[in-house]
DNA sequence: TAGTGGTCTAGACCACCGG
DNA sequence: CGGTGGTCTAGACCACTAA
C-alpha cells in the first residue's frame, strides 16, 4: 500500500526567499493537492517530519501550515496517528445574514432609515416578560422605523432599551439605529451578548400596510435580545422583513478564502 | 494614564506543572481578565514579551495563547502596535440549522422519515435550469419524503440527483436519506461542496395536505445545491419546513466554549 | 518499541508603527 | 529610532498509537 511513500511532488512548491510567508505557501500547496484530489479523503498527510525534510523547513512551520488547514476543516489530526484529509460536511446549515447596512453597501443600493417614532413608554406585560423584570414603573425607550432601499421599503422594526439616561436622541442614531448602539447609548449597561430567533409568520394589517404587501403575505419576524455582562436582557427587538425581498444564503463545503 | 504598566494580578495563574497546557492556562486567564472587565474592549493587553516575562514562558507559548483569543474574536492583533481587546459584534447573525437526524437526536424525540415516493424521471425545463444541463435524456433519481417527530408530520422534502449507477435503493437511505448521501450513492460524483437558500412562503395545497397544516400558512422553504469537484451541480432538493415548529436561533457575543 | 502529533524553549530576523 | 507583532529555526521532551 504505502510503496514509495507518495512524495508530494515537487519541491519547488516553496520559495523560502519570497515575501510570502513559508507557512502559507504550504498550507496553499496542500489545499491544492487535496482539492485536486490527489490527496483524497481520509488519506494521510506525509508526516510533519517529512514535509519539513522534503522542503528544508522547520517543523514548527509546517505545524504552522497544518494549523491553517486545521483552522479551515479541511484536515483533522490524532495524536499517535497522523493527519488526516477530511471528508467534506455538507449537511450542517450556517446562514448569514449581514446586518442592514452592510446589506444596503454590498449591493450598492440607495438605503434609508425613517424614523417613524421615537418615544418613551411604560412597562407593559410583554416588556416585564422580554425584560425579566417585575418593575412596572420601569421606563423603555422605544424606536419605530422603516428600512427602506431604492424607494421600496423592505423592514419594519421596533426596538426597545431600558431607559436611564436622559441623553437627547442623536442625529447618528437616525442613520444607523442598530439595537446595540440604542442599547450602549441610552441605557446604563454595556451589551455584551445577543440571542436572535428568526421565525417565519405572515403580515399584520399594520406591518403589511408599512412594508406596502398585502395582508398575510410571508415575512421573516426576528427577535433580538441583547445581554449585559449579568446576563440580564438590557435591550429588546422585533424586525419584520419582507419576505419576497429576504433570503438567507450558505455555503458548505471546502472554500479557499484566495484560492 | 499608564501608571505602574497595570501588571495583570498574580503570576500563580500559570502553572508550568500543570498537565494542562501551559498556553491554554494562559489564554484562559486573559479570557478572564477580558470577561470580566479587568481588560476593557479597546485596551491593550500586556505585550507578548511583557506576558513571556511575567509568567516565565518562552514567547512562542503566548502567542500561542494569544492565537486562541484572535481565533475566539475576543482580541485582535496590529503588527508594530500591539494586541487589543475586541468589542462584541452583535449585529450580524450566523444562524446554525442542524440537520434533521441531529434536531431530532438533541429534542429526544422520536423521529420517522417515511418514504412518499422513489423513482427515476427524466428532465425537465426546471431540473435542466436547476442542473445547467441540456441534454433532455439524463434521468434523475426522484425522492419524496415527509420528515416527522411524535406523529407530526415537520418538513416535506423533494430530492433529485443525477442518475448514473444503477445500484439499488439501501435500507440505509430509507433512514436518513440525506441528498449528499444520495449523491454520492447513486451519481458518479462525490459532493464537495453545496448552497443552501433560506426562504419564507406559504404552503401549497399539496404541501399543506401533507404537512396537515392550512393552506397558505407560513413556511421555511430551503433549496439545496450540491456541486461535485468541477462544480458542476449533482444534486438538488427542496424542503418545506412547517413555520410553527420550527425557528433558527443565533447567539453572539463572547462566549467560551468551556468558561 | 518506533513513530506520530502536541507542547515548549531560546534564540533570530523581519515589517510595521509611533515619536 | 525603539518597540511591537509576524515569521522561522533547531532543537527538546511528552503523550499517544500501533505493531
């Protein structure tokens, strides 16, 4: 099986006096070979050693490479035995979901935000539950707004913070009113964690005649809650996101960054 | 404003006899330092040959310990000036959808899919645009099944894969008949990669039927796209998710994986 | 027991940044 | 210019695996 140790080809892969760093011309080669398939899964990598002897390099280098592949799901290694080339996982879903305004950026669009409301309110069932609190004179600063791109608008949130501080509403703040920022802004704690829930639901009067569909027609509804560093919910919203304007992309598998 | 170089606390965080690794100790005391504000986002932690001499360590360890807190988002690096506390990103959303077995596996619950239908069709206008082919006499291999949990039919789910071998239908598929084994099973190509669109629609009268839920209530719809090495498209399958039992959750923040 | 990857050292030179 | 992080070396010892 193992006749003539499969030598990884040519040496010339590495060019020790270029500015680009050994470690990385490594772990490309490799990424090659396993993309290519002339490694191919559940193969052995050649030894650590090996691959520091055939390129006249350190070891600590080439562990260096490795860690890359390693880092990118690519390889995995067990102690005792070897390294090892993966087999591709393309069943497990990560979506992405860029926030608005990188949205708006990546696509080169005309965004808008239009602040609807803005206004303090008193505690209501649905904030003690959201907010874990039991305070019913507990005040909230409360944010309406529409995401709008090229004229048509695309998402409807409310947001809302505890409220403490008095500070007047900035001029930023109508330009990108992220939760987070509503939150560091206006309440006394700094956000550290968030938990997001996406669900799918229809319009509401209200939301369809804000995001001009009709009654009933698919939205994405994501509920956000941000954290303080006691893991108490400092900051609360809901968006409403058009769902014939919204979807969610992922990619699997094994993709270079460069290559 | 840097008065006394602010030494980060007792050197008894290291124990260089430890069985646990020495860079591993150290990445978990900066991690604390960080989670508990003793480090603030934007500061600078201490520099690595500052943190080498305080604990006695050779360099290399805490950089070491330092790449584990880049890798984890918590720190970042600028050659020439220093090492930096990260502040949370909470505003873009990984959502993470573990595959249907796996859903099933963590909620214990019992959980069925039960073949509809398995036979070969051959092209038509959509799977020709799905598979960038033209030649109208590929067959492909057509699966229909209803995923359910406790009795209740969950998602719908309709795959299609080039149809080459000619090998028979395992008992194994019937299980957990995921496309990219399908793929590999019964196409020439082996999956390495795949694209996945998340969408919200409302439910047809078939997949309503099925689903046992009304006509034109909220759904998931996800399209899969699985590519072989020359990405070219070898399998594609579309789900229908029923929307009130299911919602994609994100946290974000810091969060340590053993802390 | 021999070979593997995992950790660690004590240096070295470099590119980059700021004053 | 001095200080920072980025790369690299040539060793060393260890824990683990398999024959």
């Amino acid at each position: 099986m193992k006749s003539g140790a499969k030598k990884v080809q040519d040496k010339l892969a590495i060019d020790k006096n270029s500015v680009i760093p050994i470690y990385y011309q490594l772990a490309k080669f490799l990424e090659e070979q396993i993309q290519t398939g002339r490694l191919q899964p559940g193969e052995a990598l050649p030894t650590e050693m090996e691959l520091a002897q055939q390129f006249g390099i350190s070891r600590m280098t080439v562990r260096k490479a490795i860690g890359e592949l390693v880092a990118a799901g690519m390889v995995y290694t067990q102690q005792g035995k070897g390294t090892f080339v993966s087999v591709p996982k393309l069943d497990n879903v990560v979506f992405e979901l860029d926030n608005y305004n990188q949205e708006i950026k990546e696509r080169g669009l005309t965004g808008k935000a239009t602040l609807l409301e803005a206004r303090i309110v008193r505690a209501n069932q649905q904030l003690m539950n959201k907010f874990q609190i039991s305070d019913e004179n507990t005040r909230f600063l409360y944010f309406r707004m529409v995401l709008a791109a090229e004229g048509e608008p695309l998402a409807y949130e409310r947001k809302y913070t505890i409220y403490t501080k008095r500070k007047p509403i900035l001029e930023s703040e109508l330009q990108d009113p992220s939760l987070t920022k509503l939150v560091s802004a206006h309440s006394d704690s700094m956000p550290v964690s968030s938990k997001k829930v996406l669900q799918v639901s229809v319009a509401t009067k209200e939301e369809a005649s804000i995001l001009q569909i009709p009654i009933k027609a698919p939205v994405f509804v994501m509920e956000q809650t941000v954290y303080n560093a006691e893991h108490q919910p400092v900051g609360w919203s809901k968006s409403v996101y058009r769902g014939d304007r919204y979807q969610l992309t992922a990619y699997d598998g094994w993709h270079s960054k460069e290559g």
